[in-house]
C-alpha cells in the first residue's frame, strides 16, 4: 500500500485511503493525528520523535530540533553527543516514526508513500525531502506540492472550468499556487510564496513582544536563558492558536526565572486578538504581496478566482481570513476539510491513484524556478522560464568562443530568485576543430508530464547530438545512495 505523507514544520501527517475508498487520517501510538516534526535525543542510541520529543523543548533544548524542515537542502549540521547530523538525517527520524505507526496501524509494511513539498521549494531541497525518507527505508513514489494536494482533497462538484487559488499558510511555509481545473485535468498556472514565512513567524513576533513586556515591567531579560525561552515560544504559539476562536487569552508561565530585586518572576500578561493583528500586521501584509503577485505572474484578476481553498494552520486566523475575504469578494472559500489535515488528504488520494483504486486526474504543474545553462561568461542563460507549463520543450543556439575548440561543457542549472543550483552537467564533444564563432550548437530542454527534463545538445551543422536525462523536475533519481556504514550508524539509533 502507498500512505501520503504530509511532512510540515511543525506537525506531520500520514493517510491511507481505505477498501471503501474513504480517506483516513492514520493516528499514531498516542491517538494523535497530528505528530510534532520535533526530534528529542534521549541519549546516544535513542531519539524520540513527536509530542513527547515537543516537551522536551522546554527542558533540554540543546538535545531538541524543531522545525528541521526550514533547512532542507542547505549546508546546515547538527552535533548532539558529539555526533554530527544533516537535516535529511534528522527528517529521517521523523519519516522512521510515520512509517513505524503506520505499519502497526495498518497492518502491513509501508514501504512507499506520497510525499508532499511546498510548491516552492528548489531542487536541493526536494533532494534532501526524497533522501530522507529514502533514510528511513521509504520510496517515495512522487513527490506531490502541498497546494495541489489540497486542491486535490476536495471533489469537484461540477465539470464546469474552476480557476482555483490554493493558499498553504503553515507553519514554515506559505505556499500559494494558481490552478484550472476541468474535468478531471488540473493545470498548474501559478506559483509563489515564500519558504521563509509561516506560524513561526508568527510567534516569533509574539516571543519578542513578550520579552520586551519582561523588560520594561520587570527589568528582566529572558532572552539569555534557553529554557524561559523556549517556554516563552511554546505559550505564544498556543496563544496564537487561542486567538483564532477568542478575543483574549491570557499567557502565564509561573517561576519563569529568578531576580535579584523581585525574587521569583512570573510571566502574566493579557493579549487581545486586536494587539496580536497589530503586532503581525507587516506578515500579513506581506502574505497579501505574495498573493497578489502569483496572480500578476498568470495575468488573472481577483474576480477571476472562482474558489479559494484553505490550508495549513495560519489559514485559521481570522485576520487572514479577512485579508482574503476583501481580496476575493465573490469567490467561494473551502475549508471544511481540517486545514492541518486537507494536504495528507490529498496525498493519500494521490496514492491511491497510482495504485489505481481511484480515477486518476491530469496534472499539469508549472516550473517554480527557471532552468538553464552558464553562458561562456559564467552568466546564467534561461532555457525555460519560471512559470512556465509542462511539457514543454524549448531550444537555443549557442557557439563556441575559441579557436581548435572540439568540446563545449553544458551545465544545467536551477535558478531559485538569485540563487543558482546546479543539476548535471555534460561534455559535447565534436568530431573536428572548430574556428571561434564556427559551431552552431542548439540546447533544447524538453520535460515530460512528471518532470523529467531531458537535456540535448546538437551540432547544426554536422548532426552530432549527445543528451542526459534529469529524472524528475524533483530530482528523485539523482538522490545518491547513502553510504552503508551511515545507515548502520543511523539505523543503530532507536526512534522511540
């Protein structure tokens, strides 16, 4: 059987679609649906993973990781107990986790599984995201972007053209994508949003405001001391959470800390939802701008969109719900599916599609990132821009820059805003010596439906062509195969 995994900052969530083709939530040993993406060092041979593990934060942060999915693909390490860990190596406990609970729940082993990402991530981090689960004994069958796999949760009640906007406010992410749907074809228009913006922020914000409180009222600075501060951040993020349903709640952390001139500190301070709109006004107001530029990027307007679909739990704040509410007057919004479930609902369909129990859909998706070559300058030269619908195929024609040259390196690279990723590269050999400005070598990017790019280069003139394939836009085939020893030593570890 195939599980959808929904992997968040914050929680993760796994789903099945049962015999009678319903979607269920797959709940882990403690009950929960939802398992906090937090990983807690026991000690050197166990790690716990979950609610647990969440609080453990408060008392031994230094042995505790959250919110590892921020740093997927990036050069970041982890040294606990003198040992040293890549994010993918963490996330592999986490992805342990959901298989272990899974295949007692089930019944069966889980051996492979839906795996969704923000829409925006780049190749590096859909890499690390697939070497994770690989980690953990996983094969990941697609990688799904969260949006489309919330638009995918919810049936469509006609056949009639829908323009969708699917907004993924989680906890890291937020992750907007613009799509039509059509008897059963869904076609990717749009994407944006930002890998740097979600619930965390969120109570960041309402962490510094509450130290600041400290500071002023009790001459008293928190932030110095790693367990006041991660008790701080754990009762701004329920704060936030009691904001979306009251219009006040009150945050009290007894014997915080000790001072010197009041003796035992207490944190008692009242927070309206009025201050809390306030005080994350510019967050919200830079969700609008992301907003508004996917919708500039597909050159639709507001009145456009015929639904706007709800996702992730930041999607629940009446503010935001406001903001989107004035952005789009006459569109429906969806949000009867749990925002923090509907992604793993979607991935669990996604499976089952390809399982072929249920009536499979077209997707057609978007590139989030340009692609492209290095010019002989070193500049970056666009093949297929952002934004562009797959397949595709596009070609250029480049020429040599020296005289007796009889080779050219074509490297293949992502752009990701300014930032370029490299992902293959290739050497053209010709036959002959050409003469500086002599060669006429057309580079053509063709990507399949599940994004495969295919990269050829031809010499015009002679007919010579040499090409090499990129499985997968998401690069899941370049994902390299661990060193034995390491999954030994990883597998060494107890996940609990």
């Amino acid at each position: 059987m195939i599980v959808g995994i929904d992997f968040g900052t914050t929680n993760t969530l796994v789903a099945y679609v049962d015999s009678s083709l319903r979607t269920q939530i797959i709940v882990n040993e403690r009950g929960s649906r939802i398992t906090p993406t937090v990983v807690y060092f026991k000690n050197e041979k166990q790690v716990v993973v979950g609610e647990l593990a969440k609080s453990q934060a408060l008392i031994k942060p230094d042995r505790t990781i959250l919110r590892v999915k921020r740093v997927m693909g990036t050069s970041r390490t982890y040294t606990i107990f003198d040992q040293t860990f890549t994010p993918s190596e963490i996330a592999s406990f986490v992805f342990r986790k959901c298989k272990k609970f899974a295949s007692e729940y089930l019944g069966k082993e889980v051996e492979k599984a839906v795996v969704t990402v923000p829409a925006y991530f780049d190749d590096n981090q859909r890499q690390a995201v697939v070497l994770a689960a690989k980690l953990a004994g996983l094969e990941v069958v697609k990688l799904l972007n969260e949006p489309t796999a919330a638009a995918l949760a919810y049936e469509p009640e006609d056949q009639h053209e829908k323009m969708i906007l699917v907004l993924d406010f989680g906890g890291g992410t937020f992750d907007i994508t613009l799509m039509r749907q059509q008897k059963g074809l869904y076609e990717v228009l749009a994407t944006g949003g930002s890998t740097n913006l979600g619930g965390f922020d969120f109570d960041e914000v309402l962490t510094r405001w509450i130290l600041e409180t400290m500071r002023n009222e009790k001459s008293i600075d928190l932030s110095k001391d790693p367990i006041a501060l991660q008790q701080i951040y754990t009762h701004a993020e329920q704060a936030k959470i009691d904001l979306s349903s009251v219009l006040e709640t009150s945050i009290v952390i007894p014997y915080i800390a000790l001072s010197p001139e009041y003796g035992p500190v207490h944190v008692n301070v009242v927070l309206s939802r009025e201050r809390f709109e306030n005080l994350t006004r510019s967050l919200l107001l830079r969700a609008q701008q992301l907003i508004d530029d996917v919708l500039t990027q597909a050159n639709v307007r507001s009145e456009d969109v015929n639904i706007v679909i709800f996702s992730g739990g930041i999607s629940r704040m009446p503010a935001f719900r406001e903001l989107v509410s004035r952005m789009f007057p006459n569109s429906q919004k969806l949000g009867g599916i749990n925002p923090d479930e509907v992604v793993a609902v979607g991935a669990a369909k996604m499976a089952a599609m390809l399982e072929g129990r249920l009536n499979s859909i077209e997707l057609k998706d978007v590139l989030p990132h340009s692609l492209g070559i290095l010019d002989d300058n070193g500049q970056f030269v666009p093949i297929i821009e952002r934004g562009t619908i797959y397949p595709t195929t596009s070609t250029r024609i480049f020429t040599n820059t020296e005289d007796d040259q009889d080779h050219v390196v074509i490297k293949v690279l992502q752009k990701h805003d300014e930032e370029l990723v490299e992902l293959g590269d290739f050497k053209f050999s010709s036959g002959r010596l050409w003469k500086k400005g002599e060669a006429n070598i057309a580079v053509s990017f063709s990507i399949t439906h599940d994004g495969t790019l295919t990269v050829t280069a031809e010499d015009i003139n002679s007919g010579e062509a040499q090409d090499v394939t990129i499985h997968g836009q998401f690069a899941q085939m370049r994902v390299p195969t661990p060193d034995p020893r390491r999954m030994e030593q990883l597998w060494g570890i107890e996940v609990l």
